[in-house]
C-alpha cells in the first residue's frame, strides 16, 4: 500500500483527497497545512508520494516541491492546482514534480495519475 502525505491549506480539499485515496486503496501518513510543514513531514516520514497544493501561506507548494527534491532527488510528487495556474503548474514539472492535477478534481482522474506512480 502507498503511503501518502497531502499537503494543502484548506482543510476541505484535505479531507476529499485523503477520501478518494482511500477508497482506491492508498494510505494517507500525514497532512501538511502548508509547505514548511510538508517538509518536514517528508523528511520524517519518507512517505511514497507526496501531493503540493501550488498556493499555501509560509511556504508555497513550488517552494517546497524544490526543497523536498534536493533532499530526495527520487521524490514522487503530485502538484494541485486551481484553474489559471497551469504556468505554475508546468514550472513545477519541469522542476521536477511528477504530474498536476486541476481543482476541482475528479476521483478518476485523481486514480488516474496515482496509479502511474
């Protein structure tokens, strides 16, 4: 089972992703409220795919997304995004994140994307 650290400010999109996860099988070790935290968590826990909201206070997911892989350059990394940021989203990737998914999300597509990893 895949171990999953979900890192997004709003509690609401937290508690949906970490739903989804579940239901299809993947076990969620941990929430971050912003990128500082998800950080931290990362380097704790060594979780198996991390998702990065892009817009967090303290630290945004971009931030975060390069300093967790300078410390892991193996890192699996999921971006969340709302619609209009696809720039950012595609900087992340090229950064090395591993996809992106657009809020509001489908289950499918959330399935989709993980079961790649």
């Amino acid at each position: 089972m895949k171990k999953i650290l979900i890192a997004d400010d709003a509690m609401f999109m937290r508690i949906s992703l970490k739903s989804v996860l579940e239901r299809n099988g993947f076990e969620v070790i941990a929430e971050a409220e912003n990128g500082k935290q998800a950080i931290e968590k990362y380097k704790l826990l060594k979780p198996d795919i991390v998702t990065l909201d892009i817009t967090m206070p303290i630290m945004t997911g971009l931030e975060a997304l390069k300093e967790i892989k300078n410390f892991d350059r193996n890192a699996k990394i999921i971006m969340i995004s709302s619609m209009g940021q696809e720039s950012i989203v595609r900087d992340a990737v090229v950064a090395g994140a591993f996809g992106f998914i657009v809020k509001p999300f489908k289950e499918e597509t959330i399935i989709k994307v993980f079961s790649k990893l």
